[in-house]
C-alpha cells in the first residue's frame, strides 16, 4: 500500500484569471493586475494570462 502523504490529502487549488478574482469583490481588476506587475501578488503564468491561487490571495490580503 502506498503512503499518503500531506500533499496527495490537500484541497485542490482554486486558480483563477485577474477578471475571476475581481469578480470575486475583493479588490478591483485594476488593482490586482497592478500588484500582479509589482509582484506583490504571486501568479504563474499560462500564455499570456496570469493565474492566481485565490486562497493565498486572500491570506496575503488579510495580512496586510
């Protein structure tokens, strides 16, 4: 039998587009997408669009 670990039991992660983010009320589009820029948001990048994980998203928001 194979041993589980912490990471195989997680959540899988919530990656959204800016829009979706926006969408979501926390911050405007165009605030996000500046942080983006400035790399105070964390993203990876799929072509040209960036994907946030909205949970670190909002951790990151609730400690500033």
């Amino acid at each position: 039998m194979q041993n589980v670990t912490a990471a195989n039991t997680s959540a899988p992660l919530r990656m959204v587009t800016i829009r979706q983010a926006a969408a979501t009320g926390i911050l405007p589009e165009h605030c996000i997408r500046t942080m983006v820029k400035t790399g105070e948001i964390p993203c990876v990048y799929a072509g040209t669009k960036a994907l946030l994980n909205l949970d670190k998203l909002i951790e990151r928001l609730q400690a500033l």
